[in-house]
C-alpha cells in the first residue's frame, strides 16, 4: 500500500518533471523557430492565379490604401519597448547568428548546404500539409504531398529537390497564415526577447505548428540538444541563406527598425494571400505633372 | 395594388437584365481586345526592360551605378515615386528642391541596386501574365530563372501608362513592393525629424 503510494507519488513526479521539460523545450524551440522568421530575410513567396479573400474585421489595423498608407500598416503600439528588444536581438543575431552561419558557410560546401536546405524543407511538409488543408486549398495540398514523396524517394530523403525541377514549386504554410485566412487580426507588432519580429497571431500559430509537427514528438524523449538540433539547423541554414540580403539592408537603411518591420508586413501579407496581389490594397499612384 | 405592380416590376427587370446582357455581349469583345493588346505592350515593355536590368545587373560592377543610372531615367517614373514616398509630408518637399531630391533618389535607388544585384541576376525573363488596375495602372508578372538552378524568382512590375509609353513605378520582388517599402523608410526619417523634409535630404546625400 506504502509502496503504492510512493509509486504513484513517483509517477505524477515524473509526469511533471516530464511536462515540465517539455514546456521548456518548446518554448526554446518557439523561441529559435520564431528567430528565423525576425532575424532572417523575407522568404519567396509563390504568385498563383486564385486570389484569396480574406474578411478583415472593422477598423483592422492591416488594410488601407491612398496617402496614410504608411500610416496604416502593423500598428505599433509598444514601438518605444520595441525598439529596445530590436536592439537585443539585432546584436545576438550580430554576435552569434551571423558568426556561425559564416562559419557554417566555410566549412560546408555550397551543394551540401543546399542539400541540408532541401532536407529540412522536406521534414517540414507535415505542417505545410495540416494548413494546406486546414485553409481548404486541396490543388496546394496535393502539391505538397506530390513534392514530398518525389523528393524523398527520387531526392534522396529530400536533398534533392526534383520536384521544385519538375515543375512542383515549394511553398510554405503555417497556422498563423491559417488564423488569417480564417479572419482573426494579427494583433499589433510585437518585438520578443530573441523572438524578433511577430504578432500575436504568428506566434500561436508558432505555437500550434510545433505541437502539430510528428517531429515534436519523435524527438520528444531525446536530448534537449538533439531535440532542438532541427531547429537549430534550420536557423543556421536560413541565416546563411540570407547574409548579403540582411548585410545589404542594413548598409542601405535610414531605419533598420522600420525596415525590417516594413519588410516583415509586407512578406508576411504576401505568405497569407500566397504570393497573389490584393489590388485594391495597393496605394494609388500619384498624379505628378 | 401590390401584387398587381409586382409583374410590371419583373418585366423590367427583365428588360434592364437583358439590356445589360446585350450591352455585355457586344461590348466584351472590344473590351477585352482593348485590353489584350494593352496588356501586349506592356508585356512586350517590362520584357524588353527586364533584359536589359538582367544585363546590367550581371555586368562589371564599376559600370552597373552609371548603367542602372541610364536605365532609370529612361524608364523609371522617378517624380510619381519620388513624390508618392513622401507619403503624408509631401506637400513640404519645396519646389525649388523637387530636380534635387529625385536625382537623390535616382542615386539612392542606384546604390542599392549595386548592393542587392548578385542575387537577383538571373539570365532570362518569363512574363507571365498582366492585369490593368486602371487604365493607366498596369501590373506584369514575371519570373526570372537563373543559370545556378536556383528556384525562379517572381517578380512583378507595376507600371504607370504616360503618353505613348510606360513608366516603371513599382518593382514587387519576393512579396515586397519597392516603392511601398521605400515610403515606409522616408517616412520614418521625416517623422522622427518632426516633419523636416530637408533630414531626408541630408540622409539621401549621405550625410544621415
């Protein structure tokens, strides 16, 4: 009876020290998935010829046309903390990111790099898929699974990207895009401690893609280490990918704030509607004689 | 009295409805010719520029300021840009200033070409399709394909109908307007100088 005691006693001690790593590997991921998408430059995006509505709410702080534009884009309520965070994370990403990611550079040749990009491309098309569907877009699903079975059989587990060759173009989903196709706001901007540049909407659909993702829990039992080893690898990757676009930005801007705040609206609008123009969003054209 | 009228307001209904679809019948043709080849030629333009940009850009670095330079006083609608990136505070540019600070812009524009240019140089461009927001606001689409194998690049051009021709107003390269992005940034420059447009000046002269 004692002995059962302590058993149960031993297994809820388990359960919460089990949860509570748990917690602490997924904020950690949250916390360096949410970086490649801040710290890095803008991702392609991929025009089709359907055209998505997306209902916003009154007064949404996301739409405007016409001379207060610039006015209207992701309202910044926090600018002045904001700012001070930007600041942080622009010096780690200086100071660590952009070292190791040229570094990463030197040691590894250009097709294994590409080779890595594709792979964890690949990895990621559970999450891709999952919004796919969830935002009703079937002719993209059956992209993605078409693109993942070809790659992995004829790609070599993904590190060849035969598809993209073929014809069958990469694109990306996630659940924060899935939140705005079904109408939520994004919130205002937000700039975390090392999370960089978000909303509130991107990041519970952070949050949900890492719960969703099979790799979450496949690698649940390993190591933090091992576990975070995607992420980490990805971030790396990204940020190689992306070191002359970031250098020469922030070489060419009067504001890197502003910059990169502007940048990421406007890729993050272009993810939502994947890749297609809003016309009636674009500011008119001034008449100048 | 009610159900007595509602025939009456039926028939011409129907008689407006079929108004409308005879007007449609006869009038998309032309509209849709008038389009076409209005979206032809501006395909045909943004296809001949976008050569000649993927020219320069893959060319020697120590011509491509002056190259680019030429290329946008040709073909870039660099008043109706540089106005519209004054945003709310263009009313302060003085017109004195205005020859001074679009050759700015010219020079700006330039230096971040030269910056930006190595990824973007791909040896070929696809137009893929146009759309005429108005008559004279035109968006064509394109994808630049690179010898590397790199994934094509969208690319779309929205250009400004003006006399006989067209003017480049806005470039959109992966999901960002140029254009949109460059007011964001001239406009945070002025607005933390409290509105001093002469700021934007300093910065575009380099000496931000």
């Amino acid at each position: 009876m004692g002995a059962g005691l302590i058993d149960t006693a031993g297994i809820h001690k388990n359960a919460i020290a089990s949860t509570t790593t748990f917690v602490s590997r997924l904020l950690a991921a949250l916390c360096i998935a949410v970086l490649v998408t801040s710290v890095v430059a803008p991702q392609p995006a991929y025009a089709e010829d359907d055209r998505r509505i997306i209902i916003l709410p009154a007064g949404s702080d996301e739409v405007d046309a016409g001379d207060d534009y610039e006015e209207s884009g992701l309202r910044d309520p926090f600018e002045g903390v904001n700012r001070v965070m930007f600041a942080v994370n622009d010096a780690v990403d200086q100071v660590v990111l952009r070292p190791v990611a040229l570094v990463y550079r030197t040691v590894l040749p250009r097709p294994l790099r590409k080779g890595l990009a594709n792979f964890l491309a690949n990895a990621s098309t559970p999450v891709t898929l999952a919004n796919d569907i969830l935002q009703g877009d079937m002719k993209r699903a059956e992209t993605t699974v078409v693109r993942f079975f070809l790659n992995s059989v004829a790609g070599f587990g993904g590190l060849h990207d035969v598809a993209g060759e073929a014809g069958w173009e990469r694109h990306t989903e996630d659940f924060g895009q899935t939140l705005a196709v079904y109408g939520v706001p994004s919130g205002p901007y937000i700039v975390a401690p090392l999370l960089g540049p978000a909303t509130p909407r991107h990041l519970v659909g952070r949050a949900v893609d890492i719960l969703a993702n099979p790799w979450t829990w496949i690698l649940a039992d390993v190591s933090l280490i091992e576990s975070l080893s995607p992420t980490m690898a990805e971030t790396i990757s990204a940020r190689d990918e992306a070191i002359e676009a970031l250098d020469a930005t922030r070489e060419g801007s009067p504001d890197y704030y502003v910059t990169i705040k502007s940048l990421y609206h406007q890729n993050r609008e272009s993810e939502i509607n994947n890749g297609a123009i809003i016309e009636d969003d674009l500011p008119d054209i001034p008449d100048v004689r | 009295m009610a159900q007595s009228s509602h025939p009456n307001f039926i028939s011409r209904r129907r008689l407006l409805q079929g108004t409308a679809l005879v007007s449609a019948i006869l009038l998309t043709p032309l509209a849709a010719s008038t389009e076409a080849s209005a979206s032809a030629a501006a395909e045909q333009y943004v296809s001949s520029v976008g050569k000649s940009i993927l020219s320069v850009a893959s060319g020697s670095k120590g011509q491509m300021s002056s190259q680019f330079r030429s290329l946008m006083a040709r073909h870039a609608a660099i008043s109706a840009i540089g106005i519209f990136s004054l945003g709310k505070y263009k009313s302060k540019l003085p017109n004195g200033q205005r020859s001074a600070y679009f050759s700015l812009i010219e020079k700006f524009v330039a230096g971040l070409f030269i910056k930006y240019a190595p990824q973007f140089a791909g040896n070929r461009i696809e137009i893929t399709g146009s759309k005429a927001r108005s008559a004279k606001d035109i968006i064509v689409s394109s994808k630049v394909h690179f010898a590397s194998g790199k994934a094509p690049l969208d690319v779309q051009w929205r250009l400004l109908k003006a006399g006989g021709g067209y003017k480049i107003f806005d470039v959109r390269v992966l999901g960002i307007w140029l254009a949109i992005q460059q007011r964001t940034e001239f406009v945070s420059v002025i607005k933390r100088n409290n509105g001093d447009v002469g700021a934007l000046l300093k910065f575009l002269r380099g000496g931000g």
